[in-house]
C-alpha cells in the first residue's frame, strides 16, 4: 500500500485498531489475503479503489473504532477488550466467507482460538495472531476452490482432444504445486501423455516448454542456477530430442526440480532477512519479513511443506525480538526518569539564572567603582 495514497491510509488509519502505522498496514494486507477486501473494494494491484465500498466493509468488520494510545502507553481495560472484541469478529467473519472454513481445518496453532486472544493482554500480540489467522484461513479457502477446479478440470480433460486437451493441461498446470494436484498427479499424467502421443512437437511447444518457463519465473529461477542434469533435460527438450512419452516425464521431472530448488531459494533469503531485520531493528523491515514469512508458512505448496518448520523457527525468532524490545521497553522505569529529567533541567536553568544575576551584579558593581574614582 503506497504512502502516497492519503485516500486509501486514511480509512486504514481510521477504522483498522494497531498501535502503528506499520501494524495497521500489515493487518489491512491480512484483511486482502483473507478475501474479507477482496476485488469488490480494491484490484489485486490496489491501484483502482472503491472507496465506498471498502469504507462500508471496514465499519462492517470494525464497528467501533477503538481510541488510539498516542502517548504509547497501554491499551486502557476498555480499549483492551474493544480490540479483542474487533478479533474475534474479524475472525469469525473471515471463517464464514464461502467456502467457508471450519476452526478444526486450520493447523493445531489456532484450535481455540477465540479463547486465545481473550487470555491475551497486548493489543500488538492479539493482532499478530490475528494476522497469522487471517493468512491461513485465507489459504485453506483458495486451497478448497483450487481443489474443485482441479478436480473439474481433470474430469473435462477426459473428453477433450488436440487444442483444446492441452488448453485445459495449461489451465490445470497453474495448481501443479498444490496439494489437489498432486492428489490427482496420476489421472493428470494419463491425459498428459494422451496428448502427447496425439501430437508430440505441438504438446512440446505448446505445453511442455512455456509451462516450464512459467514454473521458473514462479520460483524465480534463471536456467543459470538450474543444476546440470536439469540443464542438460531442459536443452533436450528445447531441441526436439525427446519425443512421445517421455517429452511428459521430462516435462514433470523438470518441473519438480525447479520447485524444489524454489523453495530451497526462499528459505535462503528469509535466513538471510532475519538476520539483517534484527540486525536493524527496523520494525516496517520485520513487519513485512514476517508477513512474506506466514505467507510461506500457509502457502498450499508440496514443495513448502519439509521447508516449514524451519520457517517457522525463523519467524519465532522476530516475534521473540519484538516481545523482549516491548518487555524492555515497558520495564524502562519512566516514571522515576522523568521526574528526574525535568528536575535535572529545572536546576540547570536555575543555575544559568543565578550565574547571569551573579556576572550583572559584578558588571554593576565595578561600573560604580570606576564612577566613584
């Protein structure tokens, strides 16, 4: 979300509870991820805004904007219970969006949820966990509705020949690293090599080769970092060299390789990014480390799924840091350095006073001297 757009932070400033403009960003992209403010209110590249309409839904998920703690100090009982109350709803809302997901569908982080945030006493913790329940309810929606597009796409396949099988292989090949597709991997496979066997040069140039282009822009891989035997398929492949069936097993083969090394490639930028993140201690930098983090963690992506404990690890580390820095900062024992503070600064301006009367007088005085000689 740009700064620029005075417009659209006005209505996240407004109606979204956090303590910072940060926290309210990164809750306002949960909201988006979740589907709650979906295209109905906003483009995907949140560059067309109805502005109506998403300040009607934000009263709808926050009825009762909470008072703001300016002074930083913490959310007072009221405040505290508005903000769980504001939790609780957004949840449940984004629970029951169609499909709807059920709490015993969401990983074991998140059973009882409703009892979690109302043990919590921290506004920024409460909306951390909302954030992280937003992410994966969000996730597990589009799971179920790629799930049934899989599913319908594969039963089409069935009675689909030449151009129009191998349009319906390239729309279903978009979810070839989803959980439904791997569960449908072998009838999927079948209608590849139907296709294949059909017409091998148009599968290859047609299908084969711009999906496997697709998957390495996906995972952000150049044919550079591929390894060498990948390198050495993926050349054979461009050339012709490999024909009928096998054009699909290569084509698969590939593929994989490249997910996996995707996947090995994110997990080395968040190592790095953590470390720099704490390094700086910049919170904007952590806030949207984390967010790239859960989103990762959520993701429906066969190639993610041995790479998540470690993730989750990572993302343990920056809440850990964030919990000791507000610890720390609430320990501060402000109320006996400020006192001390202004004191200290009353009694130097009384000292300044007192010296600048003191070298008046002695002015005076040695003016009076020199009259009276």
């Amino acid at each position: 979300m740009a700064d620029e757009d005075q417009d659209l932070w006005t209505l996240v400033n407004q109606y979204i509870p956090g303590s910072s403009k940060d926290e309210k960003k990164m809750l306002f992209l949960s909201l988006i991820k979740s589907g709650l403010v979906n295209e109905d209110h906003i483009d995907s590249q949140r560059k067309f805004i109805k502005y109506e309409f998403l300040k009607n839904k934000l009263e709808e998920i926050y009825p009762q904007k909470k008072s703001s703690q300016s002074d930083g100090s913490p959310p007072s009982e009221d405040g505290l219970a508005q903000t769980k109350k504001n939790a609780i709803q957004t949840i449940t809302a984004a629970l029951n969006l169609e499909p709807a997901v059920k709490e015993s569908e969401l990983s074991s982080e998140f059973q009882g949820w409703n009892e979690k945030i109302n043990n919590l006493d921290k506004e920024e913790i409460i909306n951390d966990l909302v954030k992280k329940m937003l992410s994966a309810i969000g996730s597990k929606r589009r799971e179920k509705q790629t799930s049934q597009k899989v599913n319908e796409n594969v039963n089409d396949m069935k009675n689909k020949t030449g151009e129009e099988l191998n349009e319906k292989i390239k729309e279903n090949d978009e979810a070839s690293d989803t959980r439904a597709y791997e569960e449908k991997k072998e009838e999927i496979q079948t209608q590849k090599k139907r296709s294949a066997l059909e017409d091998p040069n148009k599968y290859r140039r047609n299908v084969a080769i711009p999906g496997i282009k697709e998957t390495m822009a996906k995972n952000d891989i150049r044919e550079d970092e591929l390894d060498d035997e990948t390198k050495r398929d993926w050349e054979k492949l461009k050339n012709g060299e490999i024909q009928g069936e096998e054009i699909v097993e290569k084509e698969i083969k590939i593929k994989q390789s490249i997910s996996r090394q995707g996947a090995e490639k994110k997990v080395n930028f968040f190592r790095n990014e953590v470390e720099i993140a704490l390094k700086s201690g910049k919170k904007e930098r952590i806030e949207k480390l984390k967010m790239q983090m859960i989103e990762f963690i959520n993701a429906d992506n066969v190639f993610y799924e041995s790479k998540k404990s470690e993730v989750r690890s990572l993302l343990s580390k920056l809440d850990n840091y964030k919990q000791q820095k507000n610890n720390s900062l609430e320990k501060f024992p402000w109320k006996v350095v400020v006192p001390v503070s202004l004191l200290a600064v009353m009694l130097i301006i009384i000292a300044l006073v007192v010296i600048r009367k003191r070298k008046r007088i002695s002015q005076i005085t040695k003016t009076k001297t020199k009259t009276t000689n």
